[in-house]
C-alpha cells in the first residue's frame, strides 16, 4: 500500500438530484483527507481530453454532453482525496460503472440510473488507477490549488493579468 492521490468528480446529475452531501458523506467513511475541491463547468474541450480513451466509443458524444452538464446542471465538483490505497478505497464506495451492476449500497448503486439512451448516470466519477489518477489530478487542478501535493511540481516565472476584488471604499 502506498500514499496515493485520486480524481472525485461529482457528476452534474449528482448535483442537480442535491446528492452532494450524501456523497461526502459516504467518502468520509473511507479515512481520506480532502486537500483540493473547486466547482468547474466544464468545457467540451476538457471533457474530451478527460475522456479520451472513450473516443470511439458509441456513447461518447452523449457522454460529453452529460459531464458538460447538458442535461441537468452546467457544473461538477472536483475533488482530490488523499491517503494510504486513496484509489482501490474510493473506487469501493463509488461501486461498478454501470450503476445497474453496482452494488447497492454503493454511491453508484444507490443514486445512478441508465437513461433512455443508454449512458450510464452514475453520478460520481473516480480515478480507475495510479496512471489515470496522476493524468486526471493534473489535468483539472494546478499544484497551487491543493493543499499537499504527491507529484514533482515547478516553478516558473510568468506575466499574467488577475482578477482582485475591486476596491469600493474609494468610491464618493
Ligand atoms: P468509470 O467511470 O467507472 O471509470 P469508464 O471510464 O469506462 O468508467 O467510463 C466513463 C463513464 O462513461 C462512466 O462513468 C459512465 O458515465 C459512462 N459509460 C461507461 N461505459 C458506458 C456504457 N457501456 N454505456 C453507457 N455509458 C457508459
């Protein structure tokens, strides 16, 4: 066993059904930490980039259209969770893909349902193994919006424009 990272994506049909709680709370009972969460809407070009080995997929285009939330709400929760066997612990409470195969007491298996069309709701998205842990976790967060980091990270010198909160007080 080893200190491991791993990729939570709470779907946008978790969020449009107010499963976030539920959700959080199932995961706690695993013993990992949280140590980055931010709210995304999701782009189609991010969707496909994190989804990339279902591209030939018959499902896919309809997939994309569902984590871009074009069916329920147009954003997920993103959340990185931290500690001994992170991957294989959270994968046990998500449960199996299809949500019709899950076990039931499974986040999967108690909230996920199979649309008309046949793409699995499942609500929930978790890394399947170190490899897509590490891809994912790079992908949709930068090392300075987690709290501990696992991976190498460095620094580089860059001119940027950011946004602060405009100072009002100076108005009249
Ligand atoms: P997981 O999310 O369990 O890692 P995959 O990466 O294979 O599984 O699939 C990504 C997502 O695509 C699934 O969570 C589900 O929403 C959807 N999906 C996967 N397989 C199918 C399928 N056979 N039919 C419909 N939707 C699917």
């Amino acid at each position: 066993m080893s200190v491991q990272q791993t990729l939570v994506l709470i779907k946008p049909d978790g969020l449009a059904k107010s499963l976030t709680g539920n959700i959080l709370t199932e995961l706690s009972g695993t013993g990992l930490i949280v140590v980055g969460a931010k709210i995304v809407q999701v782009t189609r070009e991010l969707a496909e980039e994190h989804y990339q080995h279902l591209r030939e997929e018959k499902f896919f285009d309809e997939l994309i259209r569902y984590i871009m939330g074009e069916f329920h709400v147009k954003r997920i929760l993103a959340l990185v969770y931290h500690g001994e066997n992170a991957i294989a612990s959270v994968r046990e409470v998500v449960g199996a893909t299809n949500p019709e195969q899950a076990h039931p007491s499974s986040i999967r298996g108690k909230f996920g349902r199979i649309t008309t069309k046949g793409v699995f709701e499942n609500v929930v998205h978790a890394s399947e193994n170190q490899k897509e842990a590490e891809r994912e976790i790079k992908l949709w967060f930068r090392p300075h919006e987690l709290i501990q980091a696992i991976y190498a990270v460095e620094s580089k010198k860059v001119t940027k424009t950011e946004s602060f909160w405009k100072d009002e007080s100076k108005k009249k």
